[in-house]
C-alpha cells in the first residue's frame, strides 16, 4: 500500500452530503503522519474548481497548479476519513502556503 502524507493532493470518490451519490474530485490530505501509524486511514478536505462561492472552512489554492490540479480550485471545509485504499492516486502535493491557509480555515470552521 502507498502511504500518503499531509499536504497530498489525491484523487477520491466523494460522498455528496446527502449521500445519494458520489463523485470522483481532487481532495488535500490534512491527517499527519502521527495519526496515519497504526491506521490504515486519512482525513481529506474535498477539493472545488468552483472559485466563485467562499464559505466557512474554505481557502483558495494560489498554488494549484504546483498542487497538481487542472484549474483553479479552493480547498472545501468539507472533510471526510476514508481508508487509504480508497485513493485512486496521488495527483501532487499543495503548496505550504496554502497547507498553511488550509490548516487556518479548518481551525476556524472547527473552533479549534
């Protein structure tokens, strides 16, 4: 199995919210290695090309070109944990800046 780190840019199905289907898109490891030892999953933040509609939780890649992506993306607040099988590939690897606003946003939508 191929392990993944924080900051991955990785391809997965998404479950939509109200779970009536899924959808393949790009999502942004944001589990650290320390909670990658011992399971075999990964917490991910979805990934949008839809640059047009900021919400709570959400960060524009400036890099995302450098992250792999094919347009430019935001980096959702929407987050899910699925095991590491479930990655179809790894598409690149974000930017530390924007790791960085990721990590702020996700604080902010999560009061932490």
């Amino acid at each position: 199995m191929i392990a993944y780190s924080r900051g991955d840019v990785v391809l997965v199905n998404f479950l939509f919210a109200d779970e009536s289907g899924v959808n393949r898109r790009p999502a942004a490891v944001v589990s650290t290695d320390t909670y990658h030892q011992g399971r075999q999953e990964v917490i991910i933040a979805a990934i949008t090309s839809n640059v047009g509609r900021l919400l709570v939780g959400d960060h524009v890649i400036a890099g995302w070109q450098e992250a792999g992506l094919l347009f430019p993306s935001v980096a959702t607040g929407i987050i899910r944990t699925i095991k590491q099988t479930m990655i179809y590939r790894k598409l690149g690897v974000m930017p530390s800046a924007d790791m960085q606003g990721i990590e702020d946003t996700l604080r902010l939508a999560l009061g932490l």
